[in-house]
C-alpha cells in the first residue's frame, strides 16, 4: 500500500490528508499527523475527498453544442481548436473584451496562473474569480490599512490569544479546523466573544454573544472605538511609532457616542462597554472576521473599522493577536496573488514600470504583451453579457448559476452567449446546462500543484491516482487551448504545472509574497511553508506571522486608519419587505453548491433534501406557520421561491436564515455591491413571505393561480 501526502481542496484550512492507494484505488483517508495546520484531525468533508474517484461519469472527452441542441463528443483536439477558434472569432468581430473568464480560488495556484496568462496576457481581456463573491473586501481593505494584500496571522494565534472575538464568522460549521485550534487554547481564562445578529453554532459555543443589527457593524465598531479612546484604553506608544492618520480618526469618531447605539446598531451602550472591557483586559486580543463582514455594501470600511481597533490597541503582530481575516476557499489566498486578475502574479499593479519590467523578463515576453489593467468585476462581466457586450465566456471550477448573487440575472446572461466553456469535474452543474462546450476535467485527487491556505501556507496537491484514457486537468486544458490559439513562445516555460511554479516563484522575487525559497520536492510530506520564504532562507519555525517588527507595506511603513462616514442602506426593512433574509454556511459536511457533496452519500444522508430556512418562534406562532410546512419568501429583487420552515429561536424575529447550498437562495439575493471591492451583499435582503400550503408547493405561480396562499410577511 503506498501513502500519498496531498492537500484538501475544500476550505482554506488546507488540511493535509494520507492517501492509502492500493490497486489504483484509494482505501484510506487519514488526516496527515504532524502537520502543523490539522495534525491528525480534519472534518467530514476531508475524510470523503476518496468518493471523488469516479467523477467523470460520462466521458472524460469534451463536448461541443450542435445545431439541434444536443451535445456531441469530440477529440481533446477539436475541443481545443473549436474554443480557440471561438474565441478568436468573436473578439475580431465584436472587439477585445468582448470574451471573459470567471475564475475560482479552488484550484492550484499554477491552474489560475496559466488561465490568467492566456486570457488577461494574450487575449487581453477580463477575468475575474469566484473570490470575488468571497475574499475581495478583505483584499482592498488589507491593501489600504497596511499597503499589501497580506493577512499577518498563524493560527497557532488562535491558541495564544486570551481574547478571541469572531465577526461576523462561524467556524464551527464553516471552518472545523480552525475551530478546534481555539479549543486547543489552555487559557482557563479565555473569552470567546462572537458579534453576529444570528446566534450561530459558534456564538452557542462562545461566552459572549452581541447580536449586531444587520449590517451595522462599521457603527458598532466607530462607537466601539469612541468608547475606548474616551476610557484611555487606546495604545498610545503603539499608535505613534506604527499607524498613520490617528487623529483624524480620534476626531471623526467623536460622532458616534453610545446614546445612538441601539438604534444604529442594535446593541445597547452596556453592552458595547462590556466589550470594551473585554478588549482593555485582555493581554492578546484577535480579532476574526469572515463573510459576516465581507459581504455588504460598505464591507471593505467595515473590516478596515475592525483592523482599527486592533491598530489603536496595539493588538497586532503579537502572538495571540491581530485583525485577521478569514480566508473561505481552498485557495483563495493563492488566487489573490497569483491568478493575474487584480494584480500581477505576485502582486504589484498592472500600471507599476518595476512590476511590468520583472514580469516581462521573467516570462520571457514583451512588455506591451502583459495585461494593462485590472480585470473588469465579476458584476460587470454579468452585465456586460446582459448588456449584449461580451459575447463569449469560459468559466472554471465554480457554479455561478447558482452561487452568483440575484442569480437569474446570470440564467438570463448565458442564454445570450455565443460561446459558454464550463470546466468542471461534473457535467451536471446547473452552470452547465446552457453551455455550448463542456470541458470534462479530473478532480484534484488526480492532479499536481501548490496551494496557498489562510494562514499564507503553500501546500503541495499531489496526484493519488494514476489518469484513465483522455482524462486530462484544467491545466493540461489550459494550456491545450493557449497553444490553438498560437500563443507559442509565449507559452514558452508553462510547460506543466511545476514549470509554472518555477515562474511564479520568480515572478514574487522581492515582493511581500516572496516565495523564491519554497521548492517544489521540498514541498512534498511536508509541513507547508507559509510565505514569505526568500531563496536562501529556512523557516526557522512551522508557524510565523507578520508585523512582529511593526513595520508595514506601506510607503511609510505604517499602517493607515482607514474610515468614511456609513452610508444610507441601499436596502432597508420596509412595510412591504418586513423581515432580513440572512444567508450562509449550513453545515460542516455541505460544501457550497452540492456539486461535490452531494455524492457523499454519509452527508447526503442527513442534509435537507430541500431549500429551508430558520424562522424565530414567535414569527412563525404568529404567522400559524408550523415546523416543515412550506413559504414562499418574496424577495425586493422581484423574485420568489420556497422553502421549508424550520423554527428555531436562532433567529431573531425580524430576520430569516437560509443555508446557501440551495439555488432557491440565491434567486432571492440582491445585485448591491460594496463599492471598492465589488463584492455582493449577500447577507441582508429585506423579504415578506406567504405560508405555502403543501398542495400547492411546487407549482409554479401560474399554476397557482387563484389558489395563493394568505399574505402574512
Ligand atoms: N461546510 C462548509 N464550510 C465552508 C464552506 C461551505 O460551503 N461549507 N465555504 C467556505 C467558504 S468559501 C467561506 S467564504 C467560508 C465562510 O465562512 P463564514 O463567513 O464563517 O460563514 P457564513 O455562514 O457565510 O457567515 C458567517 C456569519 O455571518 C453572519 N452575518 C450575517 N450578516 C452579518 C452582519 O451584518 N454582521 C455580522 N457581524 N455577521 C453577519 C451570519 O449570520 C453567519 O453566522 O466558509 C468556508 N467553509
Ligand atoms: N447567498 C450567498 N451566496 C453566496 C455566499 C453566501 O455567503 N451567501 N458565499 C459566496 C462565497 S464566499 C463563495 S466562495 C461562492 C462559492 O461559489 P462557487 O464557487 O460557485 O461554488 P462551488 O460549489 O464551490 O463550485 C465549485 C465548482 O468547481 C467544481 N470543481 C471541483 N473541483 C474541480 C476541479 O479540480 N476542476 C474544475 N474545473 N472544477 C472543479 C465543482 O464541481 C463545482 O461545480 O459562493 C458565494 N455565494
Ligand atoms: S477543515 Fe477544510 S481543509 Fe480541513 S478537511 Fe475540512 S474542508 Fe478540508
Ligand atoms: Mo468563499
């Protein structure tokens, strides 16, 4: 039996698992002992990475749309040239931009690499990633507050701290691994504080709980820091020697007195002194934000209210400290520095001469052959599509049909396509069913690459099963399509995966992310290598975190306050719209939209089979709305769909909480975005519902007909 060290291309913890092979078949999983990030634990949906062995139930060939509609198999080849040529075609005759990618932040650094070299370098044009749904507030606002996209924590912090404080996160359901590191915290005295309007699997788990109102924690936050200025809690040593622009946020904050509090952001003046305290009092205060946080329409000054916080209180670079933001995917990280969408490979802007003159030599290509803007936003693709702009559009490992905010818009986008690639291990994707050409892929159990955790860890993916016949990876897909086009020498280097990593090491030379002393054998059964590891260095230690020197990536080296008066909600409660739809995570073993998950069959075994949501107690007794029976929830985007009731004292009265692992949710969620990071605001849609009576669930509104339910919401 052979053991194969590789990494778990779910969630951003990037555990790593022994693979037991025998025969060219999997027999055991076991989380990898000794590995500084799981050692020897890891949840359910690492445990079952082995289910994925067959998911190419088809045919592992490509398939091309024909007149008729159906889908016809054609050579590796002919796909190829067919995309190629495509593409090609429609940028001469309706302009440049006129094709897009959408990217992801679960594939393997090198897989994204090369995707955004073919389509940002050679065909110049937009590709955005599914991080944009994701990580993109935590970008900018780390790039604003400290001048790099670098999140500067281990986890090892999560034990050292003495004053853990979750926002807007739920790492018990979302982020297991995570989880356990805080249990692994000795600190009789620990405080665990959880600051979100639902009380989650983890504020059960905390010992204090602040339920936020909806998107208000940047008031929160403001007052917070109002409060502990007027106390001389702040640290004022800290503040001078490594921050910029104290005072005029010690100024601005002078609005945002406790008396507002209840009404701005729901928590009453004792309790934000009691939080307070907790800061003031604790030695190693982290704080930890996640989508709670990153998805609103003033997200990116929301995260950067709690970097604040952490600055003004000197609990930043210390062990057990800082503002840190959690990453979701596999390899959002990696995608952030790496995928040429944003930034250039190893980060740096598209306009800098430094960055452009590096990247050039490196790749060994002229300068005028580099990418020269960012990408346009995942949004502004949809609409472009919408709009009859962009005519062609190839999307990898991601499910945009069903996790894209309001999510009919991108339905009603893909019809108009002239050209629709969907990359992915399953044909059966809801994204796939208007697509024109299905790239059939193998999963990441079958394939080579590095991936780059939460904590700045690469991690090597390593194939535990020999290819079958024509099963080809994204990489191999990648490429094969780079060289119909007639890219030649520009895809001189990229030859395979490991290739790849050799160039983007060097294209990180000197930068933040330096990774020019990681190699790719020294990768291999071994505990990760976090970034920065410049060539000649060794790690002197498994888990190390940034800003010890308080030195930041800003010119001046400081960290910058970062802060703008809130803005009007886009989208408040109404008469008509009455209660909060709130989104999220719904257990451990779901994994976004099914696709993956779904063939587990222990998981498959005890999630829902239907949409459902949470409702409070007394809105459903109110509402004569019963444990299972059926809403129909009205959404101020337009939309409506049903769901199965769940009644739980979780929820507030005012608020509905659906698990997002059901297309139904997204048909409800607005377009809003926040406006520097482009993300969507998942998380706050104001929504009425009608009970639903059980003959008629199901039926669409025309069926219906007369028959409708009695309006309640
Ligand atoms: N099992 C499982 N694990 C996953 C994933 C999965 O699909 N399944 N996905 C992974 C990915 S990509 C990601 S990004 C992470 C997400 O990880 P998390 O962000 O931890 O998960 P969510 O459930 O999306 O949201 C966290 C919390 O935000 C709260 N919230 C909503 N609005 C607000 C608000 O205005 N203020 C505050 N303070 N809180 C608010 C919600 O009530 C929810 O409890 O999970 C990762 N892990
Ligand atoms: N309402 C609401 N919506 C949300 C969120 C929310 O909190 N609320 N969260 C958002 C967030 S944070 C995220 S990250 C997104 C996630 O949204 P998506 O990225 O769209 O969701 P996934 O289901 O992870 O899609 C990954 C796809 O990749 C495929 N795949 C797996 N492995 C491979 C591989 O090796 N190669 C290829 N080519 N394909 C592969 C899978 O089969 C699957 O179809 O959802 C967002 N949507
Ligand atoms: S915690 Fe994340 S990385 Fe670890 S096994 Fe679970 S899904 Fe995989
Ligand atoms: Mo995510």
């Amino acid at each position: 039996m052979k053991k194969i060290q590789s990494t778990c291309n779910y969630c951003a913890i990037d555990c790593n698992m022994d693979f037991y092979v025998e025969d060219g078949k999997i027999v055991k999983v076991l989380p990898t002992r000794g590995y500084p990030v799981n050692d020897g634990f890891c949840c359910i949906k690492g445990l079952s990475l082995d289910k994925q062995q067959t998911v190419i139930k088809t045919s592992p060939l490509p398939k091309i749309r024909q007149a008729d509609g159906t889908m016809k198999e054609v050579s590796w080849e002919e796909g190829f040239s067919h995309v190629a040529d495509k593409l090609k075609e429609l940028q001469a005759k309706y302009g440049q931009e006129s094709v897009a990618g959408i990217s992801t932040g679960q594939l393997t650094m090198e897989e994204f690499a090369i995707f955004g070299h073919v389509m940002r370098n050679y065909l110049k044009t937009n590709v955005d990633g599914n991080t944009r749904l994701c990580m993109a507030t935590a970008v900018v606002a780390h790039k604003q507050s400290f001048g790099f996209d670098a999140p500067g924590y281990t986890l090892k912090d999560l034990e050292l701290s003495d004053t853990i404080i979750f926002v807007g996160a739920n790492p018990v359901v979302a982020h297991p691994i995570l989880w356990r590191r805080v249990r692994m915290n000795k600190d009789p005295n620990k405080k665990i504080v959880v600051i979100d309007p639902r009380r989650s699997e983890t504020a059960m788990n905390a010992d204090y709980w602040y339920p936020v109102k909806w998107k208000c924690d940047l008031y929160l936050f403001y007052t917070l820091a109002k409060v502990l200025l007027d106390k001389g809690y702040a640290d004022k040593e800290y503040i001078k020697a490594h921050t910029e622009g104290f005072e005029e946020f010690r100024e601005f904050v002078k609005d945002f007195t406790l008396d507002q509090a209840k009404e701005c952001c729901g928590l009453k003046p004792e309790q934000i002194e009691e939080l307070a305290e907790l800061i003031h009092s604790g030695k190693r205060v982290s704080f930890w934000w996640t989508m709670g946080v990153n998805q609103g329409y003033e997200a990116v000054r929301t995260a950067q209210s709690i970097i604040n916080i952490a600055l003004m209180t000197g609990n930043i670079g210390r062990p057990g400290t800082g503002a840190n933001s959690i990453t979701g995917q596999c390899n959002a990280m990696g995608s952030r520095a790496y995928s040429n969408t944003a930034v250039f490979f190893g980060g740096g802007d598209f306009t800098n001469p430094a960055r452009r003159a590096r990247i050039s030599q490196v790749l060994g290509v002229d300068e005028s052959m580099l990418a020269a803007k960012p990408t346009a936003a995942y949004n502004q693709i949809i609409e472009g599509i919408n709009e009859g702009r962009i005519k062609g559009l190839w999307i990898l490992c991601t499910n945009p049909r069903h996790s894209w905010t309001n999510n009919e818009t991108f339905a009603s986008a893909v019809k108009k396509l002239e050209l629709f690639v969907v990359q992915d291990i399953y044909d059966s994707i809801e994204s796939a069913e208007e697509c024109t050409v299905f790239f059939p892929v193998v999963p990441g159990i079958k394939k080579e690459g590095t991936y780059i955790n939460l904590e700045r860890r690469l991690s090597a993916m390593r194939p535990c099963l020999p290819r079958g016949e024509h099963e080809i990876s994204d990489y191999e897909a990648i490429l094969g399509v780079g060289r119909a086009l007639g890219m030649g020498d520009m895809l001189k280097g990229w030859e395979t995966p490991r290739d790849c990593f050799g160039l983007m090491k060097e294209c990180s030379r000197g930068m933040p992310c330096d990774i020019t002393g990681v190699t790719w054998e020294g990768l291999e059964n071994s505990h990760g290598i976090q970034w920065p590891l410049r060539e000649g260095e060794s790690p002197k230690e498994d888990e190390r975190r940034l800003y010890e020197d308080g030195k930041f990536y800003t010119p001046s080296g400081k960290a910058r306050f970062q802060f703008q008066s809130p803005v009007k909600n886009p989208l408040p409660l109404t008469e008509e719209f009455p209660y909060m739809f709130n989104t999220g995570r719904g257990s451990v073993g779901q994994w976004h939209t099914q696709s993956r998950t779904k063939e587990v069959q222990f998981v498959e075994d005890v999630s829902a089979a239907e949409a459902y949501l949470f409702m409070n107690p007394r809105t459903a007794e109110c509402c004569r709305i019963q444990e299972n029976d059926w809403v129909r929830v009205y959404s101020v985007n337009g939309q409506n769909a049903l769901f199965r009731v769940r009644v739980s004292d979780r929820v507030g009265e005012q608020e509905l909480y659906a698990p997002i692992h059901y297309i139904e949710c997204n048909r409800l969620t607005p377009s809003v975005y926040d406006p520097y990071s482009k993300e969507p605001s998942y998380k706050a849609t104001p929504v009425r519902f009608e009970k639903e009576h059980e003959k008629m669930a199901g039926k669409t509104d025309d069926e219906m007909g007369e028959e409708a339910g009695v309006c309640i919401g």
